[in-house]
C-alpha cells in the first residue's frame, strides 16, 4: 500500500496533472493499493493551504483511477478532517473540535462543536465519500490517526464533552455509517486508526485501543494501524532515531482482538516506518498483518515492488528516514520530494533516467573528480545511459561527507545511501579509483584532452572560524571528528564544547554520540532553541528531548567569542555580557566552503576542450538532496539534456527538475 500523505502537489485546493503521474508511477511499478492524499470533507477544515478539497477533487480522481486502475492498483480516497489540529490562517474562521483543547503548536483554542456543527461534518463525510466513489475509486479511507477530528472524539485528551458525544465512539461510528450508506456495500471503507496516543493519563492506550479497533472494525473493511496524538506529532512518522517497523507489535496486537470477533473479513495493515523489503515479507509470513503499507520507501524508490519481486531487493534504493523533503507541511510550501531520488514529486518535468543517451561516450569517458554522493550520483546516472565513466576519489573508500555523516547517533541509516549507489555504479562497471585524485591532476590535461566532460565533485571544506584562538587552544571540525571510525577516541580527555552557529543535524549527532559514551558535553548555539533546523524533519522536540536525557549541558542563546587552552570565553547574545566554560577541546560546526580550486584549474585553461561542471558542495555546500540533484542535472548535461552555465549544470530551458 502507498499510504496517504501530504504532497503540496495540489492546484489550489484539487488534485493536479502532478498528482496523477506521481500515483501512476508507483501503480505502475506493481503497488497495490494507492490512498490519495487526504482530502477535507468540510469547508471548516482547511488545515494547510494546498490541502485537496473533497468537494473539488472529484474529476482529480477520476484521472487518478484512469491513470492507476489499468496497472492493476486499487485506488481509495482518503478523507479526514483536521479539527482543533487544523490551522486558522488560510479560512480566518475558527476551528472546530469537540471540546476547547487549545492546538498545541499554535495555542489556538477551537470552537466547541454544536450538535448542527457534528451533523454538518458527519454529512460531509458521507457527502464525500459518495463523491470520491462516483468518480470511479474503489472505496475511501476514513482519517481517525494523527491529525484527525475523528481521533480527538474518541480521545479522553481532546473529547470533555458532557453530551450525548461523551460515548467518544459515537462520532466515528456516526461517520463509518455515513460513509457506508453513502456509497453501498460493494465499495471498500478504511479506517486509519491512532492505536496508541503516547499519552496514558488520558489518551488511547494499546489494550483499549485493540477493543475500540474491534468494535469499529464491524464498520470497515480494513484498517490501518497507526500512532500519535495532539500531543506526540512527531512520533506518526519519525526519523531514522526510532528503529524501523515500531508499530509492529501493536499491529499484531489489535489484529489478534480484530480477528477474534471478525474473523478474516478485516484485513489489519501495518504501518510505521516500514522500509526495508524483508521487514514487510516478515510482517506477512508472521502473521502480523495482512498487508503492509510502505509509503516513504515508495517515495524513495517507485520501481520497489518491481525490484522485489524480480528477485533484485538489493537495488532498491533505500528510505533513509531522514524526513528533509518528504515532510512538506511547513510554511515554506515545498512539494514531496526524495533525497535519493529527486524525481520523486516531479515526475511530470523530469526525464525518466530509463532513455538511453543520443551518443553513448565509450571512446571518450565521462571523468568524475569525486566520490561523494554527487560524484557517485553522477556516474552512476552516466553510465546507466550508456556513457563510459571513470572516476577519481582522493580517500581510500567513496563516500565523503554523507560516509562521515553517518557516524554520528542515529544517522546510521546514511551510509545506506553510499552503499546504494556504489553497488550501482559497479553494477554499471563504473572504472573506480579510491585515493588517487593526485592521478588525474597529474594527468590533468591530459585526461581533459580524451574527455566526454569532466565532472567535478570535490566537496567543501572548512570555513575560517568566527571566533578568536591561542595557540594552544585545541580546535577542530565535526568533519574531522566524525571522519574518525570511533569518534571519541580521537578527541583529547576533558570537557568538550560544541559550537553549532547553524542549527542543524550534524552538532546535535555529535553530541549525543559523545555523550553517549561518558563525555561531558556542552552544546553551544546562538539561538533560542537547539537544533532548530530539525523542526523541519520533525525531529526537533524530540532531539532536544534526547540531549538532555544524554546529560548534554545545552547553553542557548550564546555566541563562541575565543578559544584558550582548557576553556573557551562565551557572549551572553542579547546582554552582552561575558563568562568562561571549561572545554579541553572545541568542535566547531560551523558552515562550510566549496573546494573548487581544481574546477577553477580546469575551468580557466583554454588547453581544456571537454565541458568542466561542478555539481554538490564544490558549488555550495548543501544537502544530501541537492547534491544528488546537481550530479544528475550534470550526467543529463553531458548528453545535452540542460545546459552547463558557468560550468555549472544547470536544469533545460524547459523547466525540467532533474
């Protein structure tokens, strides 16, 4: 199952020409079952502001179907409403919810539901539901999870109702019945249900859940298994902190209480951060569940059924939990998108990497200079279109920035990235060679001379620090510390201080990490909160919870000024005033700076004839996703597909994204 989720891919508040290839791409590839992002079945509801409208989205899914229903999938419309967990600012009306628990983010406290107000929505659903299945899917899925009206009725933490709706089932059997007589018995009704609110001195615990599932489950015919509440928004889909397939045991708990009253008639579907391939046949052959939903891992990698099923799980390129572009509910408005795969979301303007090139290069090669994921992205989309592709890394294994990422806490997952695509490119019979960049520079003209292009993917490196230091003070970068295999045993004994002016992932994973093992740590940040980035992927709150449980001494709002030996002096950011901290060792994690010296080299040499194009951090460093995207603009670039402006790989004219 490709499960629902946000997309921002919406024209306004129906569904696009985007959405359509998006879904199509995944059925096409062998999913079974696609659930279309959730739309809102009331005008009351508007929770971000490229939200589909069920009232708008009904010729959105009759494409969806048309595009979907010939591969073989199923297609079911998913439908909620936000409730109190909605927003205000796109209607200027109030929310709505059954009691006035203020919203937990933005403390605005909705409107208490009247009688009118209940009917008007439980006849929404109904209404919508009727509409989706009109317009040609198979069935619809009723929202009762995370941010959902449905949930905060049967809660304890959301419903304090003294009415008739203190039964906290009635409101979600009113909607189930609703829906079903609104669109006939034959039609399939879902039910997407939070199992587990994290929140037991009110809300929904396992044990009571599994018999409110079994009640409910008389009504539907299958149902999703989820987690999270009003107050736990970060635990519906979680990085890579929180191990893999966390749902499990409660999906086999509530199907075991399903079963024991229905039988076999209601499938029970585990979700949960379930991205590995052998994790969801294990699901199945235990007797877990009886279907598994693996939305990000399709988000990922679209042909993952296809791969599996061909025999070839190893090449399926691997979700790693990060929740950087996949997670679009945020002020910014970006639409879905992969780190490792950035066609993901934009399959309507990029090219499919399947086509072959026009003029395969085989007697002149595609040089790459670096094994960082944009080299590696490079190379590996080169040869796959049939170009002949050599190339240079300056360490004894390929990897880079990403490779040494992937030491810090709960970044494992990274290096699944690396191991991914170096399979590919030897797959591809990519010529690698590890610790011998000096072999092209020394050949440099050379190579440029019998060269299809050059592709240079040298990284960055580090900027000069903002702080003053004594020669005696120690100070080096996480970049250094993390390229270590043990990264605690390369930092001298005493205090360590980190200096994180960003506000990113990487300070905060050294720091658990050192912490971890018994240093005592403190993280510097000039801002308010740290970590603040991680509000992003979700993980803020629960990165700051991690570090203070960790013992990590957190000094917030606070600029690194100088550096001596055994301590360092700090500036109080709004006061101004001074102090010392003891630190043995300072780690700073501040930006970096491209490494281009060897791109301005070839690029400015009239001797060299072959295209020279930087891609990744040797333009500017950035994310994983832009330098995955930068390494296949240039492999494209190569084959005349975009254009090379300033030596810089540039998408085509045409607006394409890869």
């Amino acid at each position: 199952m490709f499960g629902p989720h946000e997309t921002n891919l919406a024209d306004g508040r129906a569904f696009s020409a985007r959405h359509i290839a998006y879904y199509e791409r995944r059925a096409a590839a062998g999913v079974g079952v696609i659930v279309t992002e959730e739309a809102s079945v009331h005008h009351s509801d508007w929770p971000y502001e490229r939200c589909p409208a069920a009232w708008e989205c009904g010729p959105g899914w009759t494409a969806i179907v048309e595009a979907c229903r010939p591969q073989g999938a199923l297609v079911i419309a998913a439908l909620g409403h936000a409730g109190g967990q909605g927003s205000s600012a796109y209607s200027q009306a109030p929310l709505w919810a059954p009691s006035r628990v203020p919203e937990v983010n933005s403390r605005e406290v909705p409107k208490w539901m009247e009688p009118t107000d209940v009917a008007a929505v439980v006849d929404g659903f109904g209404a919508a539901a009727g509409l989706a299945v009109g317009a040609g899917c198979d069935g619809v899925e009723i929202n009762a999870g995370q941010f959902s009206l449905v949930r905060q009725f049967l809660s304890g933490l959301t419903n304090q109702r003294g009415d008739e709706w203190a039964d906290r089932t009635k409101f979600a059997r009113d909607v189930l019945v609703a829906v079903r007589s609104a669109i006939g018995a034959d039609a399939v009704v879902g039910l997407r249900l939070s199992c587990d609110e994290l929140a037991p001195w009110a809300g929904l615990v396992p044990d009571a859940a599994a018999e409110l599932a079994a009640e409910l489950a008389a009504h539907v015919d299958y149902l999703t298994v989820v987690r999270g509440s009003i107050y736990s928004t970060a635990a519906t889909r979680p990085d890579g902190h929180v191990a893999p397939g966390f749902n499990l045991d409660l999906v086999a708990q509530v199907r075991t209480a399903v079963r024991a009253v229905h039988g076999d008639r209601v499938a029970v579907i585990a979700q949960g951060s379930i991205v590995d391939w052998s994790m969801a046949e294990g699901a199945i052959a235990e007797g877990r569940a009886d279907a598994v939903e693996m939305t990000r891992a399709l988000i990922a990698d679209a042909r993952l059924v296809t791969k599996a099923s061909a025999g070839h799980p190893e090449r399926i390129r691997p979700c790693v939990l990060c929740n950087q572009t996949c997670q679009v509910r945020d002020a910014r408005n970006p639409i879905v998108t992969c780190v490792v795969d950035p066609r993901s979301g934009h399959e309507t303007e990029d090219v499919p990497l399947d086509t072959p090139a026009r003029t395969p290069s085989i007697d002149r090669p595609v040089v790459v200079i670096g094994g960082g994921v944009a080299g590696l992205e490079a190379a590996r989309v080169a040869a796959r279109r049939g170009h002949r592709v050599v190339l240079f890394e300056a360490a004894n294994q390929v990897g880079g920035m990403v490779r040494a990422a992937s030491r810090g806490a709960g970044r494992e997952r990274l290096a699944a990235i690396i191991d991914w695509l170096a399979a590919e490119c030897d797959r591809l019979g990519v010529e690698v060679h590890t610790n011998d960049v000096r072999g092209f520079e020394a050949g440099a003209m050379e190579w440029a001379a019998k060269c299809a292009a050059v592709i240079v993917a040298t990284g960055g490196q580090a900027s000069r620090p903002s702080f003053t230091t004594t020669r005696a003070a120690v100070v080096v970068t996480a970049a250094d510390v993390l390229a270590h295999d043990d990264p605690a045993a390369s930092l001298p004994t005493g205090p360590i201080m980190l200096w994180d002016p960003i506000g990113g992932p990487i300070a905060v994973s050294v720091a658990e990490l050192l912490a971890g093992v018994g240093r005592d740590v403190t993280l510097v940040t000039p801002d308010g909160v740290v970590g603040n980035e991680l509000s992003r992927s979700g993980d803020l709150a629960p990165a700051n919870g991690r570090l203070q449980q960790a013992g990590v001494t957190l000094e917030r709002r606070v600029v690194l000024r100088a550096v001596m030996k055994g301590s360092v002096e700090v500036e109080e950011r709004f006061s101004g005033s001074r102090r010392t901290i003891k630190a043995s060792v300072v780690i700073d994690a501040s930006h970096r700076l491209p490494n281009d010296a060897l791109f301005r080299r070839l690029d400015q040499d009239s001797g060299v004839r072959a295209p020279v194009i930087r891609v990744g951090d040797a333009i500017a460093p950035r994310t994983i996703h832009e330098a995955i995207l930068d390494g296949r603009r240039a492999a494209l670039a190569v084959d005349g597909i975009g254009h090379v402006s300033d030596g810089v790989a540039m998408p085509a004219a045409c607006g394409g994204h890869s």
